[in-house]
C-alpha cells in the first residue's frame, strides 16, 4: 500500500500505482486478477494499462479474446519508478577482523 500511495505522489492516478505496485510486487501480473482483487471493473484497469504503455511504464503480452484479459510487465522505466524509494546502497566487500 505504501508503493502505491508514494507512485501515486509522483504523478500517477491511484488505479496506476496501484497496477505498478501490484507489478512491482508480484500480486498480479493480468488486468482480470487485478481487477477482482481489488473489485476495480476490469474496463477501467484495461484502459490504465493501455496509458501506462503508451507511457513506457509497462509492456503488454497476450490477451485473452473472450475474456479480454491482458497480461503486462513492468518496463525497465517502471521498475525504476517502483524501485525508486528503496536504493541500494553498495558498503563494498565485508572485511573480517583478525
């Protein structure tokens, strides 16, 4: 919840940064189980998925053409914008004491 609400503050709507969170962290990676997981309707998760495309954030595979369900990743852009509040600090290697 608190991907979303901090991609939400960087420009995304909340169904957006919902859709990357939920990427970002493996909870769903189909626009059908995202919408019955969060009982969004499945037009509307659709529609965001296609603007996140269009915006770079995602890339879509297949869809389903009976139940329009549609498969996406995260782009490397996205996985930057998800990843961006936890960096990860390299301290080099560890040095045992004698």
């Amino acid at each position: 919840m608190a991907l979303a609400e901090r991609l939400a503050g960087d420009g995304l709507d909340g169904l957006s940064a919902g859709i990357v969170a939920a990427a970002a962290l493996d909870i769903a990676r189909d626009s059908r189980s995202f919408a019955n997981r969060l009982g969004v309707a499945h037009a509307l998760v659709l529609r965001a998925c296609v603007t996140l495309a269009e915006d770079g954030i995602l890339t879509l595979g297949q869809r389903d053409e009976r139940t329009q369900r549609l498969f996406y990743d995260l782009t490397l852009q996205g996985e930057r914008l998800a990843l961006a509040p936890f960096p990860v600090q390299y301290r080099g290697p560890e040095r045992r004491q004698p």
